[in-house]
C-alpha cells in the first residue's frame, strides 16, 4: 500500500514545507473548490497532529437536518487513518487513486486524522513526547478538535460521528468523554452526534511517512489490556448513541469476545437489550442477510456476517445503513437508493 501511495504522499509532503500558522493551526493546503483541506495542529509543544478534511459533494443544505461529520479513528495503535481508513476503505479515492464508488461521503463529511502524535505524518519533536495511553490520546484529539471546530461556525452546525476500528475503539470511547467535558466547559464548540468504537523550521526536515508506527506501538503497550467498559456505560448513561460493529469473520476483535464485554455493561439498559431478539439485516436486489442487528435506546450492536477485521472496506451496505438509522431521528440523511443506483438500501424486513 505504501508503494501505491507513494507518489500522492511526496506531494503532499511538499505542501508541509511552508505552513502558516493561525493559533496553533497550521492549513498546508486546500483544494481550489475548497472540498478538501489538511494541515497540522500542535497539540501540546513540539507535538504536531496532522488531520485532512473532505467535504462531501452530496452535502444537502438543510437547516432542520444538519448534515453530520465522520471523524475516522485507525486502530493499531499506531496506523495511519489518513492512509489506511482513507484510501484503503471509506475515502473518495481508492489505493491506486481512482474514485471509490462506495465511499462514505455519500452520506457525510469526513475527517481523517494521524492519531496519536507520531503515527503516519503526525509527528512529535522528542519521542518522549509520544503518548502512553488512550486517555492521553484523547486529550491531544480533544484539542485538534477546539483548533479546527472553534474557528469555523459551518463546522459548528453539523454532528459530529466519532467511527473508529480496531484498537480505535479505546480511542473512539476516551475521547468521546474528554469530548464532551470540554463542551461542558464551553472550551469546544461542537455538537456530538454518535459514537461508533508546528515549526515552520524543523517541519523543513522531511517526517518519514509509515502506515503503522511502531514507536507508537510499541510506547502503549502497557495500556493494551486495560478496558473501557466503565467509560461505555458512563457514555450510555449521557445519552451519548453507543454503536458496536464486529465481522462475524474477526480473528483479531472475534465476536464472542466483543458480546463478552458488553455483557458485562451496567448501564440500565442493559437487562432489556440482553432481552431483545436479533434482527435480520437484508442487503442488495437479491435481499440476502448480511448481518442481524439489536438495539435498545441508544445501545445498538451490529454482526456482519462474511466480514473480517475491515468490515468497512467491502461490506459497506450495512454500515451505511447504520449511518442513516443512527441519524434518522436527529437528521434524516438522503435516502439510500438515492445514493447507490447498483445495490439497494439494507432494510429490517
């Protein structure tokens, strides 16, 4: 992948030369339509977050149903949601560059992002710098998030979808809390819509581009095992709109393992969701069962049968229709079948 990137990369590299900086933000570069934008936020000194903005051609301007926002969070930890996330699954453009006709911008705005410092072109300037814990990886998202939300009033408006695979689940749930606690404070300007799990003269000395870090990787491993079970309940208990996915497939996040943790949720609403039976989840013209789905109250849990560990990169149907049920009571996104004239919308019955 890294080879078929390469050339996309080294441009982008150039564009990192001469940033400027406007508090802490630093915009490298946007495209002439002004539908995609990138650039670095220093997160704490000499640590340096790199993020990319796409927004979608499909956006529907509509007061009464804002359209949402995807922030996309890699596992790993350590791999590059600008590379991996982006052109390997959900972006508008696919590894070898060419449009990428299921990508997600069908129904949202996306935001990547290089997380924590030290993965893909984010960077830090003393490794000692490189985070030790999800909790503190949620702090340096929380304040990308004031730099780039604070100061645009468009952004504001729209809901903002937390998604994250893999080991970014730890980091989708921390940061969801810090999240909101800065809202709470008035520190973040933002609306929370969903939860799914620099120096302009050293940024001269090129950052070696790696779609999984293993300094990274290797600085959190003593927070592998630590689970954020209370953290989920504690989101629940919010109101906060909980989504767990799992390929039926999964060697990695197995799905025995992931229903084992959800049992163990004390939220109160949890004996009703444990009662509640399994529904089957048709997909396509043929209406063949991708996966069974249960939910209660904010609660939902998804099992997409055929998948592996990148249940996004080509079982996207039933995710979609996730993205449109989870809105439909606060958004209403465009209908599917306006959307994919190929393959027709995943419904319940």
């Amino acid at each position: 992948m890294e080879n078929v990137l390469l050339p996309l990369l080294f441009s982008l590299s150039l564009l990192f030369l001469n940033p400027l900086f406007h508090g802490g933000i630093a915009i490298a570069a946007k495209t002439k339509d002004g539908l995609e934008e990138w650039g670095y936020v220093q997160v704490r000194p000499k640590a340096h977050m790199f993020w990319w903005l796409y927004k979608s051609p499909y956006r529907v301007k509509n007061p009464s149903k804002p359209w949402p926002i995807i922030l996309w969070l890699q596992g790993g930890p350590g791999a590059s949601g600008v590379a991996i996330g982006n052109f390997e699954e959900i972006g508008p453009l696919d590894t070898n560059l060419k449009p990428r006709n299921s990508t997600w911008l069908q129904v949202a705005d996306l935001l990547f992002v290089d997380n924590p410092v030290g993965t893909g072109f984010s960077f830090v300037e003393d490794l000692n710098l490189l985070v030790k814990s999800d909790r503190e990886a949620a702090t340096d998202l929380t304040v990308l998030l004031q730099k780039i939300f604070n100061r645009n009033k468009s952004l504001q408006e729209s809901p903002l979808y937390i998604v994250a695979e893999s080991y970014g689940g730890k980091f989708a749930v921390t940061l969801a809390l810090s999240a909101l606690k800065s809202i709470e404070q008035g520190k973040l300007k933002l609306k929370l819509g969903d939860l799914s799990r620099l120096d302009t003269i050293n940024l001269k000395i090129a950052n070696r581009f790696d779609a999984q870090s293993d300094s990274v990787f290797d600085e959190m491993e003593g927070d592998f095992m630590k689970p954020r079970i209370n953290e989920v309940d504690e989101l629940l208990a919010k109101g906060v709109n909980v989504t767990v996915y799992n390929g039926q497939l999964d060697l990695i996040c197995s799905t025995k393992g992931t229903e084992a943790w959800v049992e163990k949720l004390r939220w109160k609403g949890i004996h009703n969701f444990r009662t509640k039976e399994r529904t089957p989840l048709f997909c396509g013209e043929g209406r063949a069962t991708k996966g069974f789905t249960k939910s209660y109250q904010n609660l939902h849990f998804y099992w997409i049968l055929g998948a592996g560990h990148f249940v996004s990169k080509k079982f996207y149907q039933p995710i979609h229709y996730h993205l449109h049920y989870a809105n439909c009571k606060t958004t209403h996104l465009i209908q599917f079948d306006q959307l994919f004239k190929r393959d027709s919308i995943c419904r319940l019955s």
